[in-house]
C-alpha cells in the first residue's frame, strides 16, 4: 500500500472496506447477509421507519433487494447469533462480541449503578423484583413485564417507566441482553439465558477489547484516523486509541498513511490504512443510504472523505428544514451526488420521493443511475408505484429518467405522515441545537422525547471538544439522566 494517498483514493479504499466495490448478486440469502454483516461488524438501531428502518438499510445499499424477513431471523430468533448492545450507539453485534464491552458495561455500572444517591440504589427493590421475573420466567416482552407490574401488591409508585427504566439499566450493566423482538418490540431476559456461556465465562481486559475494537473499527474503515477510530465503537480515550493503533502497526496490521486534504492544525493529520485493505483502480457503486450507515455515520469523516456535510433534520420544524423530514444520501460511482428523502405510502402502494437534491457540482449526469435504485427500493418495499415530488433541484431530472413515476406536489415545511410507531418531533418549538437528533437509540432517550437524541451534527456525532478533522473528541454515553429522567422506547 501507498504511503501517501490522494483523497480520491482513501474514499476508494474506504469504499472497497464497506463492500461497495463488489458486484451485487443476483440474490441475498443468510450468507450474504452474514458476509455483510461481518464487513460492518454492526449494524446501527433507529426507530425511524418513514421509509424502511435503519438496520435494514445498509444491507439493502451493498446487496441490493433482498428478504427481511431472513435478516429477522438472523437478528430476533431464539439464540439469534447477533444481540444488542451500546457499540457505536444502540446496534445489533455478534452474541460472540459480547465480552469486548465488558469494559463500557463496567463502565456503566460504576457511573449509573453505584451512587448512593442515585436512580438504582433508590429503586433497589424494583431492580430485583426485574431480575426475579426473568429468572423465574425467562425472556419477556415489556407488556408481559407490565402486566406483572400492575397486577403485583407493590404500591403506586411501581409504575412502568420505572420497571422499564431498571430493564434498560440492567441493560447496560450488561446483567439484561435483548432477547430478540417482536415486531420491534425487546423481549429482555437475563444475559446468561441470552449469551453462550463460553462468552460470558471469557471476560476481555479492557486494553485488549480496545485494541480489537480498534483493529475491527480499522478493518471496516480500511484508512482512518484516530478519531474515526474512535468514533466507529464511541471509546472516549485517545491515549487508549493510539497506542491500540501502535501495538497493530507493531504487529504489521495497520500502517501509517498520509492522505492529503487531511490536516490538522496545517500538518498532516496521522491516519493508518489496514495492511488487508485494497484499492481499487475504479470503484462503480450506486446505492441510496442510511445516515447511519458506517459509510457516512461519523458526519466528520463523510466531509472529509466525500466533501458531504449532513445533518438529520426530523427534529427541525418542518417549515425550517433544508433537505426534507429523513433524507438519505445517493451513492454513485466513488462519491456522494445527492440526497432523496423517502416515504412508503403502504396505503397506496407508493414510493414518494419528497425531495431530491444533487450536491452542489455533481449528480446532474446520476440520474440514469438513482433512477434504477429508487425502482429496487420500490421492489424492496413491495411498492407498484414512484411518485415524485417538486421540491428539489433535482426532482426535474429523475422524473426524466422515470417517465412511469408520478408527480406530486410538497411544499417546503409541509409535515410528514409518520408511522404509527416512530417519533414526531418535540413539543417544544423552535430548532433543536447543532447535533441534536443524530445516532439516536429507540431505547434511551431524552425527557419528553421518544427518541434518544445523540450527539452529532456536520462535525461528526458523539465527539464534542475538537475542531479539526481527524482529532478524536469526547463520545457522549447514552442519555441517561439521574435520578429519574430515563425514557425509553416506545413498547
């Protein structure tokens, strides 16, 4: 590998990284899903499902058309080979990976769980009263834990919340794992009913798990640095990060790099490419992407890499977003041209484009080729019809390349209709703040929202401190609150 490299070149490497340089095949079973998977290493949670939820999408962007159903099976069945945990924010990991975030459980523990004065000491009798019922009765739906709840002699102050704030700190403790879902539903249960045993007997020491964790973040990358190292699994350490990316040079599986475009501070930002990684001569993609994808979820990295700058904007007033409720970026070729914001009319059987933008100086000749992606995304969804809106610089173009589609019209700031179960936005009025509403996880979230809402933002998520590209910066832990201003999920 190159010693130096254009930025035109660490995109391709980043992109053969993610799978995008291969060839889509004709059908997606249980092991090309796996394959997938194992590229990513994690597949991100989010609770949005305008169009299709998120941890489906990535799969849906490399493989194209494919049966969700047989990644449910893979995700949600009894003794799923993949749980859930907080990884790079809520997200579905190998049940083998458990151990490699003993270290943030422990973590967890020792901030949430051992104040005297705190939310889990004061609830210490409800806490165990959780932990009987699972151990009692194995893995339960949250209704059938409700039931319990109510019909229990307990007193009025055993509502839900509570019951199901001690389930979500169990949760991170690492004593609860999700047990697969319903729908999207948890089913928690004890993490011995849940976790082979081979893995929960084999605890990994903390610099270990994170010199893994940072091999897997720079292996999925294929060229990084420090703070996309860091970001990629949230591990607020630089020191820890560094000398993880020292001990694999040492043992010949990264090398440094420069990629020129990226500096810090007017130098040379240090970066390492993994000694596995490829590039490419040419890199001929074409795929509609979530934003949490791994390929643009570090919003620092996605500018960088493809001079893209994003920011969600479910949360912004519908009258004051740019872009549309849940746009999602438009891969052709090796960069980024655009952005199209979904929805599934199941009513109608429709496939509404609200919006479609070109990045400024591209996408005008990619028409041709998002055309063909939205009638996949069409066939995915089980959709008979594209109808295309006029909001967007880029709307004139597709409806050239997809004479069938239908037009409709959206005015800029018009609410969207959302599925029953996904958030609106805050009854607060007025913009949230830069970064809020990004990585959020359906399980954790801020008082008065259904939603978590994480940090993020054209800078990157979770990384708050630094300025510069490529310096790591703090990633925030799960929005927890004491000592009683945990939300979760919506049931």
């Amino acid at each position: 590998m190159k010693e130096t490299l254009s930025i035109a070149e660490a995109r391709r490497i980043a992109l053969a990284a993610q799978g995008f340089s291969r060839e889509r095949p004709a059908a997606a079973a249980t092991r090309q899903l796996n394959l997938a998977i194992q590229r990513m290493q994690t597949l991100q949670i989010d609770s949005v499902n305008v169009f299709a939820r998120s941890h489906y999408m990535p799969l849906f962007s490399r493989l194209g058309a494919y049966d969700t159903t047989a990644l449910d099976r893979l995700l949600f069945a009894r003794r799923a080979p993949y749980v859930e945990y907080w990884a790079h924010v809520a997200a579905f990991i190998p049940a083998s990976d458990w151990s490699l975030f003993r270290f943030r459980m422990d973590q967890m523990r020792a901030k949430y769980g051992t104040k005297p004065d705190g939310w889990f000491a004061g609830h210490r009798e409800i806490v165990d009263w959780v932990r009987a019922e699972l151990a009692e009765r194995g893995p339960l739906r949250p209704a059938q834990i409700e039931h319990d709840a109510k019909t229990a002699r307990r007193g009025p102050w055993w509502d839900w919340d509570v019951v199901k704030h001690a389930l979500e700190y169990l949760w991170l403790f690492g004593e609860v794992a999700i047990a697969g879902r319903r729908g999207f539903e948890r089913r928690y249960g004890l993490a011995a009913d849940v976790i082979p045993a081979d893995v929960l007997d084999s605890p990994v020491p903390r610099d270990e798990a994170v010199r893994e964790l940072v091999r897997r973040a720079a292996q999925a990358y294929g060229v990084a640095t420090a703070a996309d190292l860091a970001d990629y699994w949230r591990i607020a350490d630089r020191p820890a990060i560094l000398a993880a990316a020292r001990d694999l040079v040492d043992a010949g599986e990264l090398a440094p790099v420069t990629v020129r475009e990226w500096t810090t501070n007017g130098r040379p930002t240090p970066a390492w490419v993994h000694t596995a990684a490829t590039l490419p001569r040419r890199v001929d993609a074409a795929a509609i992407l979530t934003p949490f994808d791994p390929l643009v979820w570090f919003r620092d990295r996605a500018e960088r890499l493809f001079d893209f700058e994003y920011r969600i904007e479910i949360y912004t007033p519908a009258h004051r977003r740019r872009f549309g409720y849940y746009s999602l970026p438009v891969l052709v070729g090796d960069t980024i041209v655009g952005r199209v914001d979904l929805k599934a009319d199941r009513a109608s059987s429709t496939l509404l484009v609200q919006s479609a933008w070109w990045e400024p100086g591209k996408g005008t000749d990619a028409a041709a080729r998002l055309a063909d992606e939205l009638r996949l995304a069409a066939q995915w969804q089980q959709l008979e019809t594209i109808s295309i809106s006029r909001w967007g610089d880029a709307t004139d173009d597709l409806v050239r390349a997809l004479p069938e589609a239908l037009r409709h019209d959206l005015k800029r700031g018009e609410p969207v209709e959302l599925a029953a179960d996904e958030p609106g936005e805050p009854a607060k009025s007025g913009e949230l703040e830069p970064g809020s509403g990004e990585s959020r996880d359906p399980g954790l979230g801020e008082p008065g929202e259904p939603g978590a809402s994480q940090p993020g933002g054209s800078r990157g998520p979770g990384v708050p401190g630094a300025s510069e590209p490529g310096e790591p910066r703090e990633p925030r832990e799960p929005a927890l609150r004491e000592p009683h201003e945990l939300v979760t999920e919506p049931a």
